[in-house]
C-alpha cells in the first residue's frame, strides 16, 4: 500500500503500538499482590484473582490482534 493511507495506517500501527506497550501489563501489578497475598478474602478473592488474570489474558489478546490488523493492513512486517 502506498500513498496517504499507507502512511496514516504506518501512525496509526504506531500509535497502536504504543498503547499497547504501555498497557500490555496494565493488570500486573494488582494480580501479582494477591498472588503476594497482599489482598485477603478466601473465596472472592480468590474468584477476584482469576477474572482478574482471563481480563489480563483478553486485554493482551485484543492488543495483539489490533496490531496484527494493522500490520496485515499495512503490508507491514511484525515488530
């Protein structure tokens, strides 16, 4: 692809990318402090912490998708 909509598919991926780098491990921080056992509550907590890891999951799944999107749209090859 070529001309002006190859290059606002190239900022778009780019821009892209950068949401998703900067919020590939947005979920992290609180799943890894009740895998610490930072947070206490038995079951709900527990509940809590694995739909916390599958929105992790599917956060990052939709983040990988888009970019593919974006790259197979663009011609352009994975980063």
């Amino acid at each position: 692809m070529s001309g002006p909509d190859a290059l606002e598919l190239r900022m778009l991926l780019g821009r892209a990318q950068n949401l998703s780098d900067e919020h590939w491990r947005l979920l992290s921080g609180p799943r890894r402090a009740m895998d610490d056992r930072a947070w206490v509550g038995g079951p709900s907590a527990t509940g809590f912490a694995s739909r916390l890891e599958d929105a992790e999951r599917r956060l990052q799944t939709q983040l990988a998708r888009a970019l593919q999107l974006l790259r197979d749209k663009s011609n352009l090859p994975a980063l």
